[in-house]
C-alpha cells in the first residue's frame, strides 16, 4: 500500500545522511589535525560540503535566499538538509490534492535551491575524492587522468547550475508557474531531462575513474597482494556514490513531472540526498585507516605519522637520486698519502628509495657504492 505522505521518509533519510556525514567529517578533522598532524586542501573541501550556515529566513511567507554567485560558501550538505526539511514543511511528498494552493510556490522555490545546492554540494565531493588522489599519486598519467577528470566535472557542473537556476525567464517563474496570472517561460521539458541524463553521466563515470585509479596507484608500491587489495578498497571509499548515482538515474523524469509532482519527486529527492550523502561520508571514511590502526591494531600514533624507525623520512618513500650524489672520504686515510692515492680512495654514495613491507614499516636497501672512474657524478661543494 502506497503512503499518502512520504515526507517523513524523505526527512528521514535526509537527517540519516547529514548525521553521518557530520560524524564522518569529524574523524576525518580528527585523524588529519591530531594524529597526522597535517591539513590539506582536500581537507578543506571536505568541510566546506559538509558544514557552512545557510540563510533560510521562513517567516513572513517563507523567503529563502540563496544565490549562488554572491552566496557560495553557504552552499553544504546542511544548507541541502535545512533546505530540503523546509521543503517537506510545505507539503513535499504529499499529494498534490491535500497541498494548500498557497503552499505549492514555496515548496518549489525551496525545491529550486535544493537542486542548486545538490550541484554545487557534488562537485565539492568530487574535488575532495580527486585532490586526496592527486597527492598521492606518483605517475605523471595518473595525474592527468585526475585534472582531466575533475575540469570535466567543473565545467559541466557549472554549466548545470546556471541550467538549472535560469531554466525560467523570469526565475520567480519556476516557483510560479502554478499560480494563475503568472507570465514567464521555461526551456522544454525534453532539454531540461537531457541535461540532467547527461549531468548524471558525467557524474558516474567521474566516479568510477576515481574509484578505479587507486588499483594503479598501488601497484608500485612493493606491498603485498592483501595490503593492495586493502589499499585499494579504503581509497575506492570515496567513489562508492557512483551506485546511488545510478540508482538516481532512471527516476529524473520525476524533474519535470507535471502530474502530482509534490508527491511523485520523493524518489528522486530521496536518492539525489544519498547520493551527495555517501560521497561526503565515503571520502571521509577513506581517510580513516589511521584512526583504524590506532585504535585496533595497537600502534602508536607516531607510527601512523612517520615509519617506526628513525629514518630520515616521512612514511611515503623519498628518493634522493635527484639531489646528485654525496663525495664521503674515507676515515681510513694511512698519513703520508698523495692527493692521488686519496682520491682513488674516495668512493660516491647514494641512497635508495625506501622499500615498504607488508606491514607497513620501512627496509632501507644497502648503500650503493660508485666508483669516480666508473660513473659521471657531480663534485660535492
């Protein structure tokens, strides 16, 4: 038996996301301030599509600002849950027989904003899950494969959320198009639906080059099948909204719905909600794995931060083949030797990359010693 009223499940999954999210968000602010002691870009971003304070003044008929250009850093996945509760509160998921009539233009004035924060709130998960791979990602393809990806994603988004702001002329249309005496315009139905399939698109397969790029990053780092394959699935976490983005494909027909379109869009706002929530919450989680050894597998935090040993780097490998190589004099020099015999006696190091093993810790390799005759190597100052 269908609900007459889907609304309360509408809020439901909604608060159900944004209080994972706000968890997830925070373990991540957690893990990257106090155990790793580090807080990048990616990090940044993941904040910004989680927690900024929108404006949503609901007295006095309901006016809602939200503009885009001038208002961007209200634009969160709270700004969507206040949005979306305010749009449930005018009678979303209901049918259109039990709506007041004065009720239906603020229910799709909010219905407006929410699409427009969905797009910007998306491309903010996206350019979390790219930049975190691009820091670590050591090939110069891989690279290119994530900006080419993520400028994809910027310029259609961008393109979308002015679609979808002035899709009506004027934009006051989109909300009162229902109201009798209202003068305005839309594009066709059939533009709008395309744009949309074709947002949807570029937003699965931006996910999926994202979740697949991490079984290539991990092929080069010298671990073990079952420390790639684990690697591979804690950095895929940050895709894992391309099944939600799939799912949501086949009911955008419900965005232009003429029929009873406060009840019949719940589908579509329901999966539009999860799907901007799973990408928040997955990027968040493949963040984790240190909080995840911390707490259970019994090492230190210093361990998660730098290798057990004392080694003169960081816990991703370092190669100092570039820096040119180091002249070392030799300590056994018997008195009375010529500069000749000295420098005959006077050999060239290097150091090699360091090595990970299974478990995570560090091997360095052997010096690798090089005679003067036998490689070209630059004088030591």
């Amino acid at each position: 038996m269908a609900l007459d009223d889907r609304g309360p499940q509408l809020a439901a999954v909604t608060l159900f996301f944004l209080g994972l999210a706000a968890l997830t968000v925070t373990l991540r602010c957690f893990v990257r301030l106090f155990i790793l002691k580090v807080f990048q870009v990616e990090d940044w971003l993941a904040v910004a599509s989680m927690v900024n304070k929108p404006t949503l003044p609901l007295e006095g008929g309901g006016q809602l600002f939200m503009e885009l250009g001038a208002n961007r850093d209200k634009a969160s996945f709270v700004a969507y849950t206040a949005i979306v509760m305010h749009t449930i509160s005018y009678g979303a998921g209901k049918h259109l027989a039990a709506v007041p009539v004065e009720h239906i233009p603020l229910a799709l004035k909010s219905r407006w904003a929410a699409e427009l924060v969905y797009v910007v709130t998306s491309m903010l998960a996206k350019f979390t899950v790219g930049l975190f791979l691009l820091r670590i990602s050591p090939q110069a393809w891989q690279r290119t494969v994530i900006c080419a990806t993520l400028l994809v994603c910027l310029a259609y988004h961008v393109f979308y959320a002015f679609m979808a702001a002035f899709q009506c002329q004027p934009v006051s249309f989109f909300w009162l198009k229902h109201v009798p005496g209202a003068v305005g315009r839309c594009w066709s139905d059939e533009l709008v639906i395309g744009c949309t399939y074709a947002a949807a698109a570029v937003n699965a397969v931006a996910d999926w080059i994202l979740g697949l790029l991490p079984i290539a990053l991990v092929q080069n780092l010298g671990l073990s099948k079952r420390s790639q394959v684990l690697v591979s699935c804690t950095l895929a976490l940050g895709s894992i909204a391309s099944s939600a983005t799939i799912v949501r494909i086949p009911y955008i027909w419900q965005l232009t719905q003429p029929g009873d379109f406060m009840y019949e869009f719940t589908d579509l706002a329901i999966w539009s909600t999860t799907e901007i929530g799973l990408g928040i919450v997955a990027s968040a989680v493949a963040t984790l794995r240190p909080l995840v050894r911390l707490v259970f597998g019994g090492s230190s935090s210093s361990s998660l931060s730098s290798p057990r040993h004392s080694y003169p780097s960081r816990s991703f490998h370092y190669s100092w083949r570039r820096s040119g190589t180091v002249a070392v004099q030799h300590r056994r020099t018997r008195s009375g030797e010529g500069p000749e015999q000295q420098q005959r006696q006077q050999g060239y190091y290097r150091m090699a990359s360091w090595r990970k093993d299974s478990d995570g810790e560090s091997e360095p390799k052997m010096p690798e010693r090089v005679r003067a005759r036998e490689r070209r190597v630059r004088e030591a100052n």
